[in-house]
C-alpha cells in the first residue's frame, strides 16, 4: 500500500514540527487515520519509511491508543461512555437503544459502513451524563428522542 | 561526577553521583531484587520491583532510576519494603500461568527466586486469570515465545533496539491485554537474537536448541572461551556429567556469554553460542594409520611411534606442519619449539577463514579462529605471512615436501588426489573426522577447547585463559602433550607438562608475553605488551 499525495504533504509538514522521527509518529498516525479512518496495517511500513522510524514503533503506539482504529469503521463512529457517571445515569439503556436503532451491537459497524459503535472510558462531560461522542462532536443528557434526533440530522 | 557516601541499610558505602542506588547495592554485593534493569541497558523503570525506602522521601523510590546523593540513607529490607515489593510481586505472578514443572526457565527464573525471597504469600485473587495467545511460539531461528509468562519487563525490547539494532521486539496493545511479539509477518532475525533469551529473567523466552535438553540444575560450568572468532568472546560451557545415558551422550547442553566488560560485555553472537556441536559429535578418538587393509586403530604412543620414524626418515625441510589458529598459545609454541626449532620443518599458518569479510562493528569478527594474534605472535610473523591456502599445492610440489601435517584444516577431495599424486605423505591432527582424517596416511586426535586448558589472544591482544569443562574423548589430547609424547619417541630432551609451564616457556622469551602470569590471568583476561 503506498502513500496518498495528500497524506505525504501532510507528514511532510508533521516532520518538520519535530526534531526528532520518533516524535512525529504519533501526529502522523492521526494523519493516517484521517485519511483512511482507520490505520491499515498494510500502511505502517510505508509511513514507517516516509517518517524514518522502525516499522515496529508504528504499531507499538496504533495498539497502545485505543482511539486508533485497527480495522474500518463506519462513517459516523459513536463513542458511547461507560464510566462510572454515565453507568450511574443509565448508560446502559442509552447502548440498549442504539443497538436496537442502528440494528448493530457495541463494537461493531452497521452494513451500509455508516455507523459503529463503541464503548469507551470517560469522555470528561460528567455533568450531562450519559454521554456520547460522534466524529469528536458531543452530546450531552442523552434521552431516546435525543438520540433520534441527533442521528437524523446527519446525512 | 562526584564521590559521595551513602548509608544502606546501616551500612555506609562510598561510591559516586552517577551511579543509581541499585547499580552501588549490586557492586556492593547487596542484591535488591530486580527484572527490568538490566547493567547493559537503558533504563526502563517498569517493573517496580527494585522499590527501596529512601529517608526524607514520603514515597518509596525504584532504586534502578535514582542517583546516589550524598548522605542518602537508604533501606532496601526492612518491613515496608518488603511488604511493598511482595505486593509487587503479587501482581507480576497475577496471571502468570502455574506451569514451573513444564517450563524450561525453571531453576534459573527470577520469578521463582524472588517468590522465595521476597514473595511467599497465599495467592489472593479469586478471579480467571488473563490467559494470552497460545504457548510456544517460535519468533526466531533460535528463539521461543511464551506470552502468558512475559512480566513486559521490556529487557528483549530494549536490546533490539539499543544493542542489536534491528527492533523486533515491541510490547503491543496496552495494560493487561499487553504482550510481546515481534511485527506482524517479521521474524526473529538479527546474529545476536538468542541473548534474549539470556537477559529474559523469566520463562517468556527460552532457547529453542536448549528446550527440554537439560534440566538446569543438572548441569555443571566450566568458565571458557568462544573459539569461533578472533574476538574471544568470554563464555560459560553448560554442561551436563551426571546424565551421560540422556541425549546420546552428549556432554555441552549450551553455551552462555561470561561477562567480560573488555571483549564482549554480556553479549554473545548466536554463531559462536551455537558452535559447540563438533565438541561430541563426530570426533576423532583414536590414532589410526592407513594399511593395505583399511584404517587400522593404533594406540596413540604406537600412532606416535609411527609419526617419529616418519619424521626420521624425511629431511626436516621437507617436511611442513601447517598450524592451526584454532590451537592455544601454549600449544602454537610447543609445536615451534619441537618442529621448528628441534627438528627444523618447515612451518606455516594458512590463510584459511583468516578474511572471509564476514565481520560487523559489535562482536563478530572476519577471522573465524581464536587465537591467528596469538600464532602470529608466537612465531614472530605478520599477516602477509600467512600461506594461502590456494598456494599450497605450488608450495608442497616447489619445496618438494614429503610430509605434509595438517593440524585440523580440512583440505578438499581435490588436494587430497593432487598431494597423492605428489607422493606426499599425508599426517591429520585433529578433533574431528574429515575427508582429510579419512584419507590420511595417520591421524592422531587432539582435544577440543572444552577439554584442555590454554589460552588464547584474541584480535585486540588480550590474552584470556580457558579451563577445560571435561575430560577429552578416547586418545585425544592437547597438542603440547602429543608433541611431549613425540619428543620421547624421537629422543629429544623436550618436555611440555602442563599448559601452565609451557606458558612459562613461552613468556620467557618473547616480549609480548612477558609480562604474564599463567595464574594470575582473571576472569577478564589480560593484555600482552603493546
């Protein structure tokens, strides 16, 4: 798999922000994950090269951080919180929902490749628990109708 | 850098500000436990193990990341820290698999050692243990991988990366889901990979070769030299006397790199490690003579009969002992002392393996003998003296050489035909049966390095000491005892008792040896004069 012309200017400019390879491995890989939407493994020797990096430290950082996708995701990935407020607030209710709506359970991506879903730690809006995130938008005090509404207004 | 004084546990130790407090305990014989420090690599600080109270510091402190200070008074044993470090250990072993009876690590594991020292609690947790990918993976040529034992101390990680350079090890994913491997489709492939398995304090990495051989506490040591390149790596033949009737009689179950801060640190290349099969299989036991029926067996002071006649009845110039720079310096100058200058054959030392260009910047060197520094030394000769060994024909048929002695080089089924043709008489001292052992007109087995003492120098001029692990096989002996033995068939007043005193010969006369003492040669080896 090689580089796309627009991910090559983008990691050129990362490279230049840091003084060491090593450094821009992380920016790089959220390059990656912008272009791709998830980080194919078919791609990490070549961003290793571009970046001058051992293939192995591309990997080692996309498996530590869980909000690097290692396969495809739909268009819209929902991050539903299941912490300790959003438990405390019925999350689990919230996920009930979702599933039942979107036909799809936690962890996984409807057909069309428009939605997934996961659970994941605390998203830091305790005060409007449950939380959900979609494409790093939040929203708070979710309700079923919320949630209907939310989700119709995308396209 | 600066000398400062520290107390450890009541004890006051002088040592210097860029030292860590595990680095002044550990020289100073204090063993605080530890699996991720490791004195030839970085410092990772992961392991928590090394926890030591410090006074003035509310929190216990990992004695491997904090520097001497001075007037730091220290405790590693009193009762909070082994309270915390048992915790510690608590967790490392929360899902490591109960599988001691059937790992290989067991006997020499950290993991064992420090649940008896430090550990011995009663298991707490109640619930499943994380069990990881399949057991026994091969990652390597040499190497196996047993993810649910790995305690991610990330040694094997850092010596990819810091000494090998090639960085296949990575700790993948995070917390308990964490494992070691290697790159998806990427194997195990650098010349120093097994070490590893040498640095891995517990059961994760384990030697493909030495699995299921030996238990480890069967095995004996005995402190050697690596003879598989100049470099003289300092190593540690493993190996096993008390069990002769497993595996076939084989005696070396492994070799394992001695630390030697000058040659080759704790390090050693997998070539070298796994060069010790020729040591059992395959060796030449015996003195054995061609006659018209076959090769007749001849006791060695009968085979040694035969070899002074020969010498007898030929002039001594044409007669030619090609030397070996796989023997010691002990033996190098016996066999001077009795060829050269008793006798006056003619010597030379062939350029066999001497530049294969086989060599990198770490450990291994082109030169694929211990000890060519040492025979060059011995007969005062330099590198362009060597005889190449596509010249040898020319020579034997230019200085008409009758006697040809070869000391373990193997020669090709070519030159084997043409030196018949030349009606040269063929005479093999070695340890292993070859073409040229087969084909010999005599053959007279030698000892390997395993089984004699000596010494080589090695590339840099350091003269190191080996010391055998065993006795020899059958007949074989070191070659200054051959050559001894031979001296009294050819009444010849020349004696070389032990490799002690024809050292003691050797120095006496040649400069770069002088100042050495065959006993007060350490563990390190010493160098001769510049």
């Amino acid at each position: 798999m090689e580089l796309t012309v627009n991910l090559k200017s983008r990691l050129d400019e990362i490279k230049r922000k840091f003084p060491f390879a090593f450094s821009s491995v992380l920016p790089a890989i959220h390059a990656v994950q912008e272009e791709f939407g998830y980080i194919p493994l078919e791609i990490e020797p070549a961003v290793a090269r571009y970046l001058a990096v051992p293939q192995e430290r591309i990997r080692e950082v996309t498996t530590f951080y869980f909000m690097f996708n290692n396969r495809s995701v739909g268009k819209y990935h929902i991050y539903l919180c299941s912490n300790v407020s959003c438990w405390l607030r019925n999350y689990e209710s919230i996920l009930a929902y979702l599933e039942k709506k979107l036909n799809i359970s936690a962890g996984e991506t409807t057909p069309d490749g428009r939605f997934t879903i996961s659970l994941v730690e605390c998203l830091g809006m305790c005060e409007q628990a449950p939380v959900m995130q979609i494409n790093g938008i939040s929203y708070g005090d979710l309700t079923p109708e919320k949630i209907d509404r939310i989700l119709d207004n995308l396209d | 850098m600066e000398k400062v004084t520290i107390t450890l546990n009541g004890q006051q130790i002088e040592t210097t500000t860029d030292k860590t407090v595990l680095q002044t305990a550990l020289d100073n014989g204090i063993h605080i436990p530890h699996y991720c420090y490791h004195p030839g690599l970085s410092i990772a600080g992961n392991c928590r193990m090394c926890l030591v109270e410090i006074e003035g510091i509310p929190k216990l402190q990992i004695s491997c990341n904090t520097f001497c200070r001075d007037g730091m008074v220290v405790h590693s044993t009193n009762d909070r820290v082994r309270k915390a470090v048992r915790q510690v250990l608590e967790f490392l072993l929360i899902n490591h698999p109960l599988d001691c009876p059937v790992c290989d690590q067991a006997g020499e594991c950290w993991l064992q050692i420090y649940y008896m020292t430090v550990g011995q609690y009663d298991s707490r947790f109640t619930g499943n243990k994380v069990i990881k990918h399949k057991k026994a993976t091969p990652i390597g040529k040499w190497v196996m991988l047993d993810q649910e034992r790995c305690i991610t101390c990330s040694r094997c990680v850092r010596f990819t990366r810091e000494i090998s350079k090639t960085n296949e090890m990575v700790i993948f994913n995070r917390g308990d889901h964490c494992e070691i491997n290697t790159y998806p489709g990427r194997e195990l492939e650098n010349r120093y990979s097994a070490n590893i398995m040498d640095i891995c304090p517990v059961g994760a990495l384990t030697c493909r070769d030495f699995r299921f051989k030996c238990r480890v506490w069967y095995l004996e040591s005995a402190d050697s030299i690596c003879p598989s390149c100049a470099r003289g790596c300092n190593i540690v033949i493993h190996h096993n006397p008390h069990r002769p009737h497993k595996r076939n009689g084989a005696r070396v179950m492994r070799l394992k790199p001695r630390y030697n801060p000058e040659v080759n640190k704790w390090w050693l290349c997998d070539d070298g490690r796994y060069n010790y099969r020729f040591i059992d299989q395959g060796r030449l036991r015996h003195c054995s003579v061609l006659s018209p029926t076959g090769r007749e067996q001849l006791y060695l002071d009968e085979g040694l009969r035969r070899l002074a006649e020969l010498l007898r009845q030929t002039p001594p110039r044409q007669t030619l002992l090609l030397l070996s720079a796989h023997s010691s310096n002990e033996e190098a100058f016996a066999a001077r002392r009795l060829f050269d200058q008793s006798l006056g054959c003619l010597c030379k030392l062939p350029d066999e393996g001497v530049f294969t260009g086989d060599q990198d910047d770490f450990l291994i060197r082109e030169d694929k003998h211990p000890n060519t520094n040492g025979v060059l030394r011995i007969f005062g000769w330099q590198t362009s003296d060597l005889l190449p060994m596509a010249d040898l024909l020319d020579f034997v048929a230019q200085k008409n050489i009758k006697v040809l002695l070869v000391n373990r080089h193997e020669l090709s089924a070519d030159i084997l035909g043409q030196l018949d043709q030349l009606e040269c008489r063929l005479v093999y001292l070695g340890t292993n049966v070859t073409p040229a052992a087969e084909a010999a007109y005599l053959a007279v087995p030698l000892a390997t390095f395993a089984e004699k003492e000596g010494t080589f120098t090695n590339c840099d001029g350091r003269v190191q000491k080996f010391s055998p692990a065993f006795l020899a096989l059958g007949d074989a002996a070191p070659e200054w005892e051959i050559y001894s033995r031979l001296a009294q068939h050819l009444g010849l007043e020349q004696a070389f008792p032990s490799a002690a005193e024809v050292f003691e010969q050797l120095r006496t006369g040649n400069p770069f040896f002088q100042k050495l003492e065959f006993h007060e040669i350490g563990a390190f080896g010493e160098l001769g004069a510049p």
